[in-house]
C-alpha cells in the first residue's frame, strides 16, 4: 500500500519520491512545490487528500532529508516547516532519536546526560566519532546539511501504449475499425513482450477541437488476447 503511494506521489505531487521506513514517504518538492501555492499549501493539501482516504499523516518541509524525517516525526502538529539552512536551529531540541541512530549509541548518549540533538551538535568531533561511531556523525551531518544524502526514488511503471498519428483527420466508421485493427495486435504483442496483462484500456482519439475522446474498458483479470 505504501509503495502504490508512493507511485501515485511521483505521478502527482514529485517526480523525486522514495520509500521511508515501513510508514512514511519522502519527497524532493524543491520544483513542484510553487505548482500547488507553496511548501505549506502543498503539505496541508496533501494531508487533505489522505484524511479523504482514511490515512492521517504528518508532514515535515526542510533543506535536508534528515530534518524532515525528524520532524515529521517528532515534532508535534500536521505540517512543521523548517526555515532555509535552520535546521540546526529547528533540531535542537528534539531527541537524538529523531536523527535515525541505532539504539546502542542514543542509550549511551542518555547514560552521558545527552538527550538532545543540540547537545550532540556541540561535541567536538574527533572524541564523538570514536566514541559513537562514524554512523551516528554521519546522520548527524546529514539532517544539519553538512553531507548530501541522496533519494532512492520510487520509479512509477509506464504505460504500456500502442499508438497511430494521422497526416489528416480520420472520420469513417471503417477507418476507425480498420485502426484499431492495427493498433490491438500492437498493444498485445507490447504486453506479451513485457509478460504482462491488462485489466484496464483506454482509447483516446485526439479531435480536431483539441478536446480528446476517450473509451475505457476494465477486465474481471489480466488479459492480453
């Protein structure tokens, strides 16, 4: 379910979409975010359309990976927005928890009366790598932007299409059959190519209007014959 989400958010919301944990989703907005009225009225319509479904969903907007995934989730409230390059800031205060570290290194870090991410970023580094290890330094860098942290984006399947551009307008009701002749055994041998079947066809026919025409058909089960 999370991942045919995270297909649907590529398709509508960021082509730059990946898989976070078992319950969560991260999305690169830095270029679609003015195409819905900014970072908030993206986040609140999002979070919209999930009620619609029956998810509740909080949502964290930072420069960094890390931040929004610590945010998001623990920090109270639907929609956090972090301030450009205020992470630093907006972190301070949560638990060193939210910086996605192992459990072994945040129990050592509460035995030396370090519970917060302000209080780690203040260590010298040298002492906290060898101590906690290169990981926990590594989130760290992370969520204050210090070090990149690539997506893994979720890749949404293409449609399988089979398609016939005209010189001139076709009008004739043979015309039309004689095409969709053509275009039928197309569209079975692309999907006997693929190994797949269809449960849903659509065919669009582009008027001369500019308004398309659209026919769909669903099946009981995957078919290509």
């Amino acid at each position: 379910a999370l991942r045919r989400l995270a297909i649907l958010a590529a398709r509508r919301w960021s082509p730059l979409t990946a898989l976070s944990g078992n319950d969560g989703l991260f999305l690169d907005i830095g270029g679609t975010a003015h195409l819905f009225g900014g970072e908030e009225a993206m986040a609140r319509r999002i979070i919209r359309l999930l009620a619609r479904a029956g998810f509740t969903a909080r949502i964290a907007v930072a420069d960094t990976v890390g931040a929004a995934w610590a945010l998001a989730r623990h920090r109270p409230g639907q929609v956090t927005i972090c301030p450009p390059d205020g992470q630093a800031k907006t972190l301070a205060d949560l638990p060193a928890l939210a910086l996605r570290i192992d459990e072994a290194a945040v129990e050592l870090l509460q035995r030396l009366g370090i519970g917060h991410i302000g209080q780690l970023a203040m260590l010298p580094r040298a002492p906290l790598v060898r101590r906690f290890g290169a990981s926990t330094v590594l989130r760290l860098d992370q969520a204050l932007g210090r070090i990149s942290e690539p997506l893994d984006p979720v890749i949404p399947p293409e449609a399988i299409v089979a398609h016939q551009r005209f010189a001139e307008p076709i009008a004739t009701a043979e015309a039309i059959e004689h095409w969709l002749g053509e275009l039928v055994p197309m569209l079975a041998e692309a999907l006997e190519r693929e190994g797949l079947g269809a449960q849903a066809l659509e065919c669009i026919a582009d008027r001369v209007d500019g308004v398309p025409q659209r026919i769909r058909i669903g099946l009981a089960r995957p078919n290509r014959d």
